[in-house]
C-alpha cells in the first residue's frame, strides 16, 4: 500500500525539496491563522507536522519488505 507521503521517492534525495515540502504547508498555516480562520490554519500546521515527522524526525524503517 502507498503511503501519503513516500520518503523514499527520488524527488525527497535534496535536502532543500525536504525543507521546503515541510516550510509551504507550515508557512500557510502562519496565513490563515494571522487571517483569522482557525481551521484551515490547524489542517495545514497537522500537514506540516505530519512532513516533518515522515521527512526529518521518524527513524529507519526496521523490517522493511524491499
């Protein structure tokens, strides 16, 4: 099964495109709530979160079928 954001796809190799797909979302997030609309500001802070766990926070997988 795919996952929703895959770090081992070739794109995610740069260190800046892992910097980035982390940054837009969060940066976003920083726009609605400075806007006023509480919610999509939390859906994009969870999406940046989610990023930066899956790109710089969460170890090697361990019994990887690959």
């Amino acid at each position: 099964m795919a996952r929703f954001l895959d770090r081992d796809h070739p794109m995610f190799r740069r260190p800046w495109v892992r910097v980035v797909t982390v940054a837009a979302p969060l940066g976003w997030a920083a726009v609605e709530f400075a806007g006023g609309a509480p919610f999509w500001g939390m859906m994009f802070a969870a999406l940046g979160g989610y990023a930066a766990w899956e790109l710089f926070l969460r170890g090697p997988d361990e019994g990887k079928d690959r």
